[in-house]
C-alpha cells in the first residue's frame, strides 16, 4: 500500500526529473487517458473531438505539472490558467463536465509521481461511470411525467383558466408558458408546461382537453432539457 501511494520521485521539491521517471509518467498518463475515454464512450452519444480530449488531457496536464514541480508559485500561475481555460465552445452537459475534471485529475496526480494512485483512481471512476451509464435512477420515469401540452383553442374562446378544472384532475402541477395567436388571428395556441399524476392517463386527459376545445389540434411531447443547466 505504501509503494502504491508514493511517487516515484525521489522528493516533491525535486528540481530536475529523470528521462526515465517522465516517460514513465507520460505513458502512464496516455493509457489512463485512453481508459478514461473509452469508459465515456461506453453507452453514450460523444463527437471524437471531445473523445480524442479527454485522451490526451491527462498526458498534457502530467507534463505541465512536471515542469513547474518544485515551484509553487509557478502552479498557482498554471492552475490560475486552466480555471480560465474554455475547453468547449458551447455549454457542456454535467457528464462531460465530470469527465474532464476526470482527466485533469488524473494527469495531475500522474504528474506528482503518484502513478499506481492514479491508475487507482482512474480505474474506480472508470468503472463508476460504466455503471452509472446502465443504472436509469428513474430518470425515464420521471420523464414520462413531465409534458409540453400544446392547445389550439377559437378566438372566442377565453383562456383564462379554461383548462383548469381538468388539469387540476389529471396534474400535479401545471403552468401556462405561452400564448400564440395563429391562423390569422382566428385562433390561439396555448402551452402548458405540466406534470402528470398517472402517466397512463395520459389519453384520458387528451380526450377531455378535446371535448373542451372543439376537437382543434392538440400536441403532447416531453418537456425539453435545458442544456446549460446541470
């Protein structure tokens, strides 16, 4: 246990690190790299930019740490670098997010010597996510519950609460978000953010909101995620 967790360098003020103990850090880095990109690729939609990333992250960051070990001023000045660094240009989900933190984890722990505690370290988090990705924690359950109803009503019509004796039977909570007059005017079309009480009466409800409107168009579909929300 003890040579598992202690690195490879001979102290952690070292000034100078031997050829042998870098390329030993670097490979180590470069296979962990690749652990870690194939357990995010298991069972999820990736692009092979940000696949062929998270195989290189920890090597980069190993050599980076390398070269500013001993100096502790320099690392505040790199670590300050990598908080400011946008390593995607659009908002990432929280998964990815989790897997970058992953590799950089893993090429600074690398990069300190510690290389059976990375590889430790990256093998558990590893599997983790491999799991996780099988284990549905009630999120399709959930979803199911959740629904956009779009409501094409006469202009005639008032909307104000006109739904809500029927919402109030079949929903646990319901929101109207938008109001839209189509049709040249001659109609509206509501939208309803709610969420279900049973999702199996979901054509039940369907079939009363078709009674009250006059049998007009009716849309249900799941309510959309908000990507830059974790």
């Amino acid at each position: 246990m003890e040579e598992l967790i202690s690195s490879i360098y001979d102290s952690q003020a070292v000034t100078s690190i031997s050829m042998t103990d870098f390329a030993a850090s670097f490979a180590v880095s470069i296979v962990l790299g690749l652990l870690i990109a194939a357990a995010y690729m298991h069972n999820t939609r990736y692009t092979k930019s940000f696949v062929v990333t998270l195989a290189m992250l920890p090597a980069i960051i190993c050599v980076v740490i390398m070269m500013v070990n001993g100096s502790v001023g320099t690392g505040v000045a790199v670590a300050g670098a990598f908080s400011l660094v946008r390593f995607r240009s659009v908002p990432g989900t929280a998964k990815e997010i989790c897997a970058i933190f992953l590799a950089m984890g893993t090429g600074l722990i690398t990069g300190m010597g510690y290389l059976g505690l990375a590889a430790v370290f990256s093998a558990v988090l590893s599997l983790a996510i491999v799991i996780f990705n099988h284990v549905d924690l009630g999120t399709k359950k959930n979803a199911d519950r959740y629904k956009s109803i779009r409501v094409m009503i006469p202009e005639d019509l008032d909307y104000t609460g006109v739904f809500d004796g029927i919402f109030e039977e079949y929903t646990s909570s319901c929101e109207l978000v938008n109001v839209k007059t189509t049709n040249m005017g001659s109609m509206f079309r509501l939208t309803y953010d709610v969420v279900l009480k049973d999702p199996s009466r979901e054509k039940e409800l369907i079939d009363m909101l078709r009674m009250r409107n006059g049998n007009l168009e009716i849309n249900v579909s799941r309510q959309a995620t908000v990507a830059t929300e974790l």
